[in-house]
C-alpha cells in the first residue's frame, strides 16, 4: 500500500468525489486509512460527498431542437458557419514551406560542414606525410 498524503487525498477527492468506489484502484487502501487516521480528511471526504449528492440531484436539462437551432442561425449570422475553399489554405502552404526551407537548410549545412571537414582531414594526412622522415612508398616504388 502506498503512502496518501492530505495533498493528494484533497486532490483525488475534488477529482472523484466522495465515494471511494469512483477513485483509481490503486489510491482506494491508501485513502480508506488516511480518512480513518485523519479527521481532517474524513471531513473533507464528507464534504465531497454532500457535493456529488447535490450534483446527482440537479436536473439534467437537454436542449431543444428549436435551441440547437436558433444557436446555428446564430453563428451563421456572425460568420462563423461560412465554408473554406477546398484545398490547402495559405497557412497551410506557408507552415509547408517553412519545413522545406529547414530541411534544405539542414542539408546544404550538412553539405558545407562535410567539405570543411574533408579538407581538414586531406590537411592533415598532408601535413602527416611531409612530416615522415623515413621513405614511403612513392620512393621505394617508384613513382
């Protein structure tokens, strides 16, 4: 069982209510002890469920279709019901233009770091190779 803090039993019952049953699986031990220790929490657990009982009691009110109508003209009204054009908008067109300019940033960066770093290492296999004192292989070769 894991330990409940006040914190999260306060948490889990303005989440939940006051009916242990609804909380997650897990919580429900931890809480059933903290409420029994803690007069603090037992209260506020009560208070919780004189909440859900007054919500279960409140009439549940659905819209008429006289309602739901009269709201559409509404917005209608305000220019909120006008179809788009069909296709991609300009947001969309600029938001897929912004991603193609990244990634052809990526790669012209990848590109030019690539080279740089090329004729580094060709500087350095130079520099290696004049720096030998003995002969290489050109010499006994021929070349």
């Amino acid at each position: 069982m894991t330990m409940m803090t006040p914190e999260r039993f306060e948490h889990l019952a303005d989440a939940y209510g006051g009916d242990l049953r609804r909380w997650p699986e897990t919580e429900r031990e931890a809480a059933r002890a903290l409420a029994a220790a803690d007069l603090q929490a037992a209260a506020l657990l009560h208070e919780a469920d004189g909440l859900d009982a007054l919500l279960d009691a409140a009439p549940c009110v659905a819209a008429s279709h006289a309602l739901r109508e009269r709201v559409i003209a509404a917005a209608v009204g305000a220019g909120l019901g006008r179809r788009r054009r069909a296709g991609i908008g300009v947001m969309a067109w600029l938001s897929g233009a912004g991603w193609a300019a990244a990634a052809c940033a990526g790669a012209v960066f990848g590109v030019v770091l690539t080279g740089q770093m090329t004729a580094d290492i060709r500087a350095d296999t130079v520099l290696y190779q004049a720096s030998l004192s003995s002969a290489d292989d050109t010499e006994v070769l021929g070349g």
